[in-house]
C-alpha cells in the first residue's frame, strides 16, 4: 500500500495512484474538518475528503425563532438543527474559509401530518 500525504488547498484534493492511503493536512492556521485518513479500494474512497476552514467569517443571519445554530471549530463551522414537528431544508452545516461562508444556512419548514380514513361498506 502506498501512503502519501496530501495538504489540502482550497479544499482540492487530486489523488494520485489507485490503491492508495491517504493522510489529510491543512495549511497554515486552518483546522481539518473530517477524517484524516482514507483509503483507496476497487475505486472508492473510505472517506469523503475533509474540509480546511478557519475562523473570521461574519456569522450570517439567521432566523433564530425556529433555526437553531451551534459554532464549533472556533466559529469556523456552523450547524443548525430544527425543533421537532419542522424539517431541515439546506445544508446541515456551512464552512468559514477565513472570509466567507460555502453557503447560506437552511430554512426550518414546517411538517404537516394529514391523516386519511378511507370507510368501506359492505352491503349483504
């Protein structure tokens, strides 16, 4: 098994030979978000590549009735989560670069439970 170690730049990873053991590495002040290792077997990574993120973005807005968020990673990641009876749409989590976010946080929708009784009459 070949082992190589690849710094991850810009969230770019380019594996080199198949069959392949991975180890990731972030540049600089960033932090890994995700596995360090992956392996390389029949085409398929074990792991998806992790992220590099790093804190100093401007927290987005969020509607915070309903969408509730969580910082981990010294601000870097954002995760959200809804209140029970609502259903996430959009990312689970968003990622800090140093500057801005990958994307926007989710919207909390709201559940509707519609229950329909079908009688049947069987005349004899």
């Amino acid at each position: 098994m070949i082992y190589v170690i690849l710094v991850l730049e810009r969230n770019q990873v380019r594996p080199r030979k198949p069959k392949t053991e991975v180890y990731y590495k972030c540049k600089g002040k960033y932090q890994l978000v995700g596995r360090k290792y992956a392996t390389c077997k029949d085409g398929k990574w074990s792991y998806p590549p992790p992220i590099c993120v790093k804190s100093g973005c401007i927290p987005p807005d969020v509607d915070d009735t309903l969408l509730k968020a969580r910082y981990f990673f010294d601000g870097a990641v954002m995760s959200f989560a809804c209140p029970s009876g609502y259903e996430l749409r959009g990312p689970r989590s968003i990622f800090c670069d140093g500057r801005t976010w990958n994307g926007g946080p989710p919207i909390c929708i709201g559940i509707i439970y519609i229950c329909i009784y079908i009688y049947i009459y069987i005349y004899i």
